[in-house]
C-alpha cells in the first residue's frame, strides 16, 4: 500500500503527540505527584449535621500557620461562606454535602474537587497573598447553582 508522504508525515506526527501525552500523564503521575484528589473518609449525608467535624462548620486553627475549614456544601449555599486567614496560611478544606453532587473551586489556586454526597472531600491551599479569593459550586446542582459561592479573605 502507498502512502503519501505528507500522510505519512502527519501520521508519525499524531504518534509522536500520543507518545508524548502518555509520557507527560506518566512523569505527573509517577514524578510529579499530580494526582486526583481522592475521598478523605465516608460519612453518612442524612447525619451529616450531627457527625463531627460537620456538626461544627468553620475554620480551626491547627497552629504553625495551618488551618483546617471545615464546609458543608448544601443546596444553594456553602457553609461557612466566608473564612479570614493570615498572609502565609495553608488552608485544608473538609467538604462534605447532605443533599446533591456539589463542587468546590477555589480561584487562584489549584484546588478543585467535587463534593460527593456520602465522602468526605480534602483539598488544600496555600495564600502567600493578601486578597479575597472565590470559591464557587462547579457542579450544576439545581435551580440555586449560581449563587453558591464562597471566599476566604486573607489579610
Ligand atoms: Cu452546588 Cu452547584
């Protein structure tokens, strides 16, 4: 069978591209430590305003500059909706929800996970900068998705 050499050309390229994909996903995964938050721990939704740390939402002080904010996402609000921490903190969020799908990301940073009903979600980040960083639900979640929001002030 003959095959063009431009064809020939675009087809080792589109190799190459796929080589390529597969190496960088293996060097994240293996190298970097890129990897998919996974659930922190089970919890059952229908008690999850009893079970601790839920049954206390907000933000604990950890020391040395760490902090924990623990966050039920709830059709259509999270709660708390507003954490204030120092210039330099590192903040884990405990996030958990009692009704539907929810999601967290926070803007400016890396942190991203969704909000399962039934697991306990973590994902952390550093504020080496003063400002108000959003958070909002990425998963539709029904008619009040929109104004499911959040910030973490830092000062
Ligand atoms: Cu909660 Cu969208």
């Amino acid at each position: 069978m003959r095959i063009e050499a431009y064809e020939r050309i675009f087809m080792i390229l589109a190799g190459l591209m796929l080589v390529l994909g597969i190496v960088g996903i293996g060097i994240g995964a293996l190298v970097a430590g890129v990897h998919v938050p996974s659930p922190a721990g089970r919890i059952d939704p229908r008690t999850l305003s009893t079970t601790p740390p839920f049954d206390q939402p907000g933000l604990r002080d950890l020391g040395g500059g760490k902090y924990e904010a623990v966050v039920i996402a709830r059709a259509w609000q999270f709660q708390p909706n507003e954490i204030q921490v120092p210039v330099g903190a590192t903040v884990t969020f405990t996030l958990a929800s009692p009704d539907v799908i929810h999601g967290f990301v926070l803007t400016g940073t890396n942190a991203n996970v969704m909000v399962i009903p039934g697991q306990i979600s973590q994902v952390t980040a550093r504020f080496d900068q003063p400002g108000e960083y959003l958070w909002v639900c990425h998963e539709y979640c029904g008619f009040g998705h929109h104004q499911m929001y959040g910030k973490v002030v830092v000062r």
